[in-house]
C-alpha cells in the first residue's frame, strides 16, 4: 500500500514539474515576442477554403508580466492598410492558453535549438460550421510563425486558414 501511493505521489510530483515547467517555456515565449516584427500574412480565402492571398504586414508586441499583446498592421497595397490587435495568456498550470477571448488546449511544447513550437486546440467554428481549430506558434530568437488550421467536423483533413510569418527588425 506505502509503495501505491509513493508510485502515485511521484507521478502527481511530475505532472505538476511538468505542467509549471510547460508555462514557464510559454512565458518565456512571450518574452522572446516583444519587440517590431515584419513579415507576411497568408491567408485561404473563406469563400472557397482553397484560394490563397498573401499580404505584407507589420507586428509589435509586449509582454507586460501577464499577457503578450501585439499589433498587426496589414498592407493591402494601394496605400490601404488595417489592423489587428491582441492578447494571449496562459493560465497557471501551463495547459490552456486564453487567446482572444477564446480557451485553447495546449496539447504539446517542443524545443530543438533555439526553437519552441507551441502546440494549440479548440473546437469552434469556422465559416459558421463546426469545425476543431489548431494553432501552432514557433518562436525562434529572430523569427516567429503563428499558423491556424482548420478540419471540419465531416472532413478527415485539416486546412491552413491563415499564417503569419514574422521577422525581428533590426
């Protein structure tokens, strides 16, 4: 019986290391995104979920100890331009982030290098059909790509909605 429960004490013991650990590289991603940005917006068109548009666009960002919050300027050429603005935080134990007023799973963290990806799910919808949502954000020291993918609850494969992908200014 002693043996059970320091079996299941060690395995609390460690997903709760590897929970706080798991915040801590999102938090630390935060901070690696503060700063101007320049790089590109892709998006598929809602229309027909297969035309692709790309876009220059523009980002700063901050982390202000609880939240990263960015802006995105969009250039649609001819002078005309719009933005886009947000927030992101992570809730204490590592595992859901609050991203724009809506709940994501964190479903994984990998690192290789100078590298984090940030892995994300939620069920939604997306052109007004049910449908389950997955971010992806990979921060590098100079770089960061934030991708979104869609499957449809009657597809089998997910599409990339939109990506931004992002270079630090010098």
């Amino acid at each position: 019986m002693k043996r059970i429960i320091s079996i299941l004490c060690i395995g609390i013991l460690a997903t709760s290391f590897t929970a706080d650990n798991n915040r801590d590289l999102i938090v630390e991603q935060f901070q690696r995104l503060s700063g101007e940005w320049e790089g590109l917006f892709e998006f598929t068109s809602p229309e027909d979920n297969a035309s692709k548009q790309v876009m220059p666009a523009k980002c700063e960002s901050k982390y202000d100890g609880k939240a990263w919050l960015y802006t995105v300027t969009y250039d649609e050429g001819n002078g005309e331009y719009f933005e886009g603005a947000g927030e992101c935080l992570v809730n204490d134990d590592g595992t859901m982030m609050m991203y724009n007023g809506i709940k994501w799973n964190v479903t994984d963290i990998q690192q290789s290098g100078d590298s984090t990806t940030v892995f994300m799910e939620t069920k939604g919808k997306d052109n007004r059909k049910k449908a389950t949502l997955r971010q992806t954000l990979l921060v590098t020291e100079t770089t960061f790509i934030l991708t979104e993918e869609v499957k449809y609850d009657d597809a089998v494969d997910y599409f990339v909605r939109n990506k931004h992908l992002f270079r630090k200014r010098k």
